[in-house]
C-alpha cells in the first residue's frame, strides 16, 4: 500500500511540473489534499506577491553592482546538494540558540537561525520537495515528503537522504539554518546573517566572549548576561 501510495504521489508530481492544475485524474482529491503544501509558502516555486516577480531573482542573483532595488537572494543547499531553496532581501532577525533540543537534534553546540517571512522563500528547484522530511520534536511525530499535508507546524525540516537539518519551520516564519547559505567566509556574512543574541546560553556547551546579548532562556521572557555573567544586566 505504501508503494502503492508513494507511486501515485510520484505520478502526480510529474504533472504537476509540466503544469500546476491537477486538472484530469479520479485520483487527484486524495493527492491534492496530500501535495496541498506543495503549493503554499515556502514550498511554491514562486515568492509571495511584493513589488517583485519572479524573475526578479534571476536579475538580482546577476546584476552585480546594478542600482536597481531588487533584494538580494541567497541560496541555501543542505550537505548533499538535494535540498536547495531561494531566500529573498534581508533576514528580519538571527541568532543562536543553545537549548538542550537544538544541541541534540543538531548534534552541535548550538543552533544558528536566520529568520524569514515564508513568503520570502521558494523552492525553485521542485525536485528538492521530494527530498524533505518533516519532524515535531513536541508530538514526536514525523512526516516524509509524501505524507506531509496534515503535518503540524511549528516542525524541523531535514533533507532525508543526507539527513541535514534545513529549518524550523513555524507557522509564518522560516528560521533558516544560515549554515546552509554559502557565504565563502566569516567576513563576508551580511550584517543581518550575524546573529543579534544568544536563546538558552544558562544550557550552553561552550562559553562564548561576542558582546551579544546572552539570554539565559527565551529572549525578554529570562534573565540577560553579557559576556561577563549576570552583573551586567537586569
Ligand atoms: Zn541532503
Ligand atoms: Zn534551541
């Protein structure tokens, strides 16, 4: 049944490249409702209507030094390359976060976000969907590419075959792992990438000396510490 499942998906999909109406088949209410995420921020091939259209992110990605007030776009792949996605313009806010669940489902010392509307993200590559995999770290549930119309946000989104972490996704917002977006190197991140302050630092694996912000649980909602501990706030 299962193979059964995944080949009528497979079969819709196709169609679907060549052409977005799921206009023909009896099958179609069943994968629609199962392929309806496909199509809704930030999984459609398009970005959210703005003052920019969907060619702008070809003509941003090359004008280089043009004046034209196009946001920029960045490219975000995980390790094997399946899972790419485009983010448009700045994001609104980024930080770290050293809970106990970020150290364990990144199996690193902490998380770095890079916060996103998710009309501001597209998979323009719609291979890429097949690859994902959606998990709730609060129901422990998990949901394959396949079977992801009634999964529940806030989920983490992973590529399945190299099982790299992509993002958190919440119900408006895209946190983005800025790991995933190729900067070359540390001088060359933009300023809105840098992470603003630290989530959970009183679970850090490791001390860190940046002058940011070092919140001991969830921002404006714990204590504050700078660099030095807890003197240096309130
Ligand atoms: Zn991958
Ligand atoms: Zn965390």
């Amino acid at each position: 049944m299962r193979m059964t499942t995944a080949a009528v998906a497979a079969a819709t999909m196709k169609n679907n490249e060549g052409n977005n109406s799921n206009e023909g088949d009896e099958d179609h209410d069943d994968n629609s409702q199962r392929n309806r995420w496909r199509n809704e921020h930030p999984y459609r091939p398009d970005f959210g209507a703005k003052d920019v259209d969907a060619k702008a992110d070809g003509a941003a990605e090359t004008a280089a030094g043009g004046t034209e007030r196009q946001p920029r776009t960045y490219r975000a792949s995980c390790f094997c390359g399946r899972v790419t996605y485009l983010a448009r313009g700045e994001p609104l806010d980024s930080k770290l976060c050293h809970c106990r669940g970020c150290q364990l489902l990144h199996g690193a010392p902490f998380e770095w976000v890079s916060i996103f509307d998710k009309s501001d993200v597209r998979f323009d590559d719609r291979s890429s969907l097949d690859y994902l995999y959606f998990y709730s770290s609060e129901l422990d549930r998990g949901w394959d590419s396949d079977h992801a119309a009634d999964r529940v946000l806030p989920c983490k989104v992973s590529c399945s075959h190299c099982r790299a972490p992509v993002a958190d996704e919440g119900r408006n917002m895209w946190l983005a792992f800025a790991t995933l977006f190729q900067f070359e190197s540390v001088n060359r991140i933009p300023p809105a990438f840098r992470h603003a302050c630290h989530l959970f630092y009183g679970q850090r694996c490791i001390n860190i000396r940046d002058d940011r912000a070092k919140w001991v649980g969830h921002k404006n909602r714990s204590p504050k510490w700078d660099d030095d501990g807890p003197k240096g706030s309130s």
